[in-house]
C-alpha cells in the first residue's frame, strides 16, 4: 500500500475513496455473478457429485465429492485401492483414513480445525459470491498482473477474522487464483490454487483444472474434474458415520 504523505489528504478523501472502493468491488461482484452463469441458476442448484482425478508421484488418484449445498459434503478418494472418506455435517465432522495414510482405517472424529477448513466445502460456486452472502468484508485492493493478465485484486475478511485473496481476471471476471493461510496442526500453512478451463454445465460455470501445491512436496499437481452432476438424489444415509467393524 502507497504511504499517504498529507494528513490532510488523507482526511479529505477518506469518505470520498471508500465509496469509489465500495462500488467498484459492488460492480466486480456482479459482473462475476454473471461470468458464473447468474444468481437465479445458482440458487437452484441444491446438490451436487464432481468427479476428479490427479496424479502424485506417478500415482493416479481418483476422487468424488457429494454436497447437500449448505449441508453437508463427503468426499471419497481412492489411493492404491485404498480410500479415504471425509464427511462434514453442519459443525461436526467424521472420516476413515487408511494406515498408508496415518489413519486406522476406522471411523473417527475429524479434528476441529479439520473441519473448519473443510466446511466451505458445503458450498458450490464462486469464492465471492459465498462470502458475501456469509457476511464477510470484501475491499478490492489492488488491479495487476498475474501471468500476464490484468487481474482485480479482491481481499476476504471473513467474520471469525481468517483472510483470504482472490484474484479475478479483468477480461473475463473468472476467479484465476485464491490464496490463503491455513491452521493446520497448530502450524499456520500457506495454500494457494489456480483455477482454469472453465466450462458450463447446465448453464453454470465452473473450473475444471485446478493447480496446487503438491502435498509429497515439490512443485505442484493439477486435479481435473472429469464430471459434475446438478441436483442429483443424494441419500442421508452417505453422511451418517458408520460403526466400526
């Protein structure tokens, strides 16, 4: 951020500056809406099942997610014929990890902080577009660069204080990245995603690669979803944690 030289500057245009901020960030908001596909579909979209697949370290992994929008979410990936189940259900949340994934290969309460970084999960769409109508603080902080292309530079400020960035592209209003840090394990972790290849389905848009860092370390992987179903029937019973064998 520029330093303000002139007290009285920064008196004099303090009213004036906000209100320019304010409707631009109004004007970016609703420009990207429509880049998605418009509030109306969006609001009609109660559930959802996307199908991905990655690789690491020359392993194919294959994943599925189900989301009750604003409900709840499981998700299922499949490593060595192994698979890893993760539920959240409004503030609780249960998993099955493996052995080759630390786990005991039996149900088990996720940790807190798990499933506070997994909850937004619950949703479907725009990073945007859900915090605002969570109540978070948006400021468009800058306009850049990134790759090239001119991007607006978004800052979310969420109620419980966690701050995250989005950078949406000036030409089409697609999200082309969003960072963030995130507490894991008492550690505070920087993660970050590229979205791209974005496609409609049924009239919404959604990124169908998206690059992060690789978790083995080294450089990053890209996870490509290969299907996104809309509103199909999702049964209760997926999100119930089950009794240990």
């Amino acid at each position: 951020m520029k330093k303000i030289v002139y007290l009285w500057a920064i008196i004099a245009l303090s009213v004036s500056s906000f209100v320019v901020s304010a409707q631009s960030v109004d004007e970016i908001l609703a420009k990207h809406q429509e880049a998605m596909g418009g509030a109306d579909k969006w609001s009609k979209v109660k559930s959802l099942v996307q199908n991905t697949k990655f690789t690491i370290q020359g392993m194919e992994i294959q994943s599925k997610s189900s989301i009750l929008v604003g409900k709840a979410f499981r998700s299922e990936i499949e490593v060595m014929g192994n698979k890893m189940v993760q539920v959240v259900e409004g503030e609780n949340g249960w998993w099955i990890r493996p052995q080759m994934m630390g786990g005991s290969g039996e149900p088990e309460e996720m940790p807190k902080e798990m499933i506070k970084v997994s909850k937004n999960q619950e949703s479907v769409g725009s990073l945007l577009l859900t915090a605002k109508l969570e109540g978070s603080k948006i400021d468009l902080v800058n306009k850049e660069k990134l790759d090239g292309a001119d991007v607006y530079v978004c800052q979310i400020t969420k109620k419980d204080g966690d701050v995250g960035t989005v950078y949406v592209s000036a030409s089409t209003y697609l999200i082309l990245k969003f960072a963030a840090k995130v507490n894991l394990g008492g550690q505070s972790v920087d993660t970050e995603l590229k979205f791209s290849n974005y496609k409609a389905v049924d009239g919404l848009y959604f990124p169908f690669s998206i690059e992060t860092a690789n978790p083995m370390g080294g450089g990053t992987m890209q996870v490509d979803t290969t299907s996104i179903e809309i509103n199909p029937a999702l049964e209760a019973a997926i999100f119930v944690k089950p009794g240990k064998k």
